[in-house]
C-alpha cells in the first residue's frame, strides 16, 4: 500500500469519515441513538474538527451490545469473527467483510515494509492464543508482499527456535514477551545467535522501553521494531515505526487519532499527553467512533526525515484505565474478580492480582489469601482448587495464570 500524498489526507479522512458516520447511523441503532441524544445532524459534519461534537465510545460498550449489536452490515456479508475478552461477563465480538480483510492485509504491508521486510525474507509469526487473530493478519500482509510466511503456530519455543534455525528465517515478528522467551531459549540451548539469519524483531501487542529493546537486541544481534495494535478490534499495525525510530506513523488515511484528558475528555493540544482515542475511516463491519483505547499518548507532527507523510505517536507505558496488558492482551480488573468469585463460588475475603514478569514472559498472578470459606486440612484439596481455579481463568481469560495461596496479612484488595 502507498502512503497518501500530505495534500490528499485531510480529505482523504474527512470523506472517509462522514461515510463512516452515516454508514454508523444507518446500521447501528447504538450509533444513531447516540447520535440523537447529541443532538447531531450528520449533514453539518463539514471538518474532522466536527467530530469532538460526538460521545465517546469504551470497552464496556463492546461487551454490551454482544455478541452483534455493533456490526453495521449484515452477518451474510460477515467472512470472519473474532473473539476477545471483554471487560466484565461478555467477550468481544469484532466482524470482519471481505474488504475489511483486504483493507488489513494492505495496512499490515505497509508496516511491515517500513520494517525493512521485503519479498526477500522468510517470516515467521509466533503469538499466543489470545492474538491469534493478529497472526492471521501478518501472514495474509507478509504474503501480500510476496515473503515466506512461516505461519503462527503453536509450537513450543524449543520447537519455534529450531524453526527459525532450520528454516533460515530474517523476520520474527511476536510479542516482547514472547521474545523474550525466545532468548532465554537460545542461549539455553547454547546456540550463538550469529548462526542464526535472524536479523528483524518485529514487536507488538505491548509497549517497550529502551531498556528491553537494547537489551533484545543485543542478545539476538536484530533490530527491532514496534507496531501498535488493539487486541479487541480491529486489528494489529494502526500505527508501526520507520527506519528512524522516533514515534509510530499511524495509518491515519484509515484510522483518524485524538490525544484527550482522560479525566475531563477535553480534547488536547498535538504534543500534549494524554489518552489515545481512535475513529475507524474505512472499516465496514465494525466502525468505532472516538473508541478510547487507555493507552497513553501523544501526537507529533512535525515531519518524520523518512518523509512519511502520516501523522506519528508517542506511546507510553502507563494506562489511562484499569486494564493489565498482558503478553498483548487486555484484562479487565472488573473482570478478574468476577471469574475469580465464579470459579470459587465465593468472595475471597482478601485478593491481589498483578502482571507479572518471570524472567521469559509475562502473565496475571493473583494472590489469594485462605480464610475460612477456603481453609482445609487437605492441602491437596487446595492445590487441586487452586489449579482448577487457574485453569479456569486461564481459559475464559486468555491469558497465562499463577495463583499463590498466602496468608490474610499478606494479602490486600
């Protein structure tokens, strides 16, 4: 996919938007009920700078309207659906056309071209089950390209290192916690990374510091690049870093940015941190109107030296919301509790949960203190709770799980 030229994209988003509006307000009786009680007339939408008139959209929203209530074409023209955790009892259920899917393999091409990826290169894609959809995506954009796609697997990373030994692979494209694991692997099985082909790391799913990227890059002599997905809907590579590394260019012909104050939602200034809030252009199944994504941002316009014209983002670590990213995936405070008490079939009077980095890969751990609705003389009656507990999480999650049983004072809500 080409990169628009600078004078075409504020038209270029404006006519996308309002044929996204209307195509929202038509479809969708939440869009048009909200446009209503807005009090908004689609005909005066005349700027992008229109669009701060409408409501925000949020996670909760998406579990509300479960499993169809926000596909804005009819499920004869759907050709895929995806499912994501949601916030609370409801996954997410994002639709895909046939032209959705198109769309996605264009825009992943072009992430993946300002990667340095080119017909030349094998690439091989490794994501856990909670991404699997992203997996889809890289190797329908990565063959689009004419690469060699090794596709996602799941494989074990013994299984995954000798693959990219054996098959000679250039691109890696995974999680960083993956990778991590990855690297741990390597010099496990005391294999110099310099007999290795591997020379791009393409990360997504979670946001890293320069620490970790010196660090992995180091390790396996690669050089690596960030991508910025939403593991619920649409898609991976909304926005993906040129060869200069100094923000991500985002896909602003198909996705239209905002940074606002995610405490008042006043819109701010381009430089200015805040919350990231994204408005679908082009997607037909699933339009999102100013979603709030609680990711940390801030917009840069001043012109990249790779003269892409697209606008860029500052990604920080720090959310807005009362998410957990973990390995790519988002989890729901909310909903951690609730699968907990499910599975329990009570209310631990003490719980603790936190993302948690043992050394290869991240995951939820949830400390959970034994009071007398979980006390037992049979330890083995506890571990087997404990594992089943985890196992249920695990499974309605997405995630990896760790619970620790720990006495009440140790514990806090």
């Amino acid at each position: 996919m080409q990169n628009p030229e600078p004078e075409d994209i504020a038209q270029l988003q404006l006519e996308r938007l309002q044929s996204t509006l209307n195509r929202a307000d038509k479809n969708v009786p939440f869009h048009r009920n909200r446009f209503l009680k807005a009090g908004i007339d689609l005909s005066q939408i005349e700027k992008i700078s229109d669009l701060v008139r409408f409501p925000f959209m949020e996670r909760k929203h998406l579990g509300e309207h479960y499993p169809y209530g926000l596909f804005a074409v009819p499920l004869r023209d759907i050709v895929r659906i995806h499912t994501a955790p949601g916030t609370m009892t409801n996954p997410t259920v994002s639709g895909y056309t046939k032209s959705d899917l198109l769309l996605w393999q264009d825009v992943v091409a072009r992430a993946l071209a300002a990667s340095g990826v080119t017909a030349h290169d094998i690439v091989q894609i490794r994501f856990d089950a909670g991404l699997a959809n992203w997996g889809r995506d890289y190797k329908s954009g990565a063959e689009a390209m004419e690469a060699s796609v090794i596709p996602n697997t799941s494989l074990s990373i013994g299984k995954q290192l000798m693959v990219t030994r054996d098959y000679k692979t250039s691109v890696f494209i995974t999680t960083p916690s993956v990778a991590s694991l990855f690297a741990s692997q390597i010099f496990k099985s005391e294999i110099n990374p310099t007999c290795l082909n591997l020379k791009t790391l393409i990360l997504v799913g979670e946001y890293v510091d320069d620490e970790f990227r010196k660090r992995i890059e180091d390790q396996l002599h690669v050089k690596t690049w960030l991508h910025y997905g939403l593991s619920e809907v649409p898609g991976p590579s909304l926005a993906f870093e040129c060869k200069y590394h100094n923000g991500l260019h985002v896909n602003e012909d198909h996705f239209l940015p905002e940074i606002i104050d995610p405490e008042t939602g006043e819109l701010l200034k381009d430089g200015e941190t805040g919350e990231l809030v994204l408005t679908t252009l082009t997607t037909r199944a699933f339009p999102l109107i100013r979603f709030r994504t609680g990711d940390r941002a801030c917009l840069i316009r001043k012109p990249c030296e790779c003269k892409n014209p697209l606008i860029r983002i500052k990604w920080f670590e720090n959310r807005t919301d009362d998410l957990l990213s973990i390995g790519g995936v988002k989890v729901h405070h909310k909903q951690i509790r609730y699968h907990i008490e499910r599975s329990l079939g009570t209310v631990p009077t003490c719980y603790h949960f936190v993302k948690k980095d043992n050394g290869t890969k991240n995951l939820l751990e949830i400390w959970i203190a034994v009071d007398e609705n979980l006390f037992s003389d049979e330890i083995k009656m506890l571990e087997r709770l404990m594992h089943s507990t985890g196992d249920y999480l695990q499974e309605n999650l997405g995630v990896p799980v760790r619970i620790r049983l720990k006495e009440k004072s140790s514990v806090s809500i």
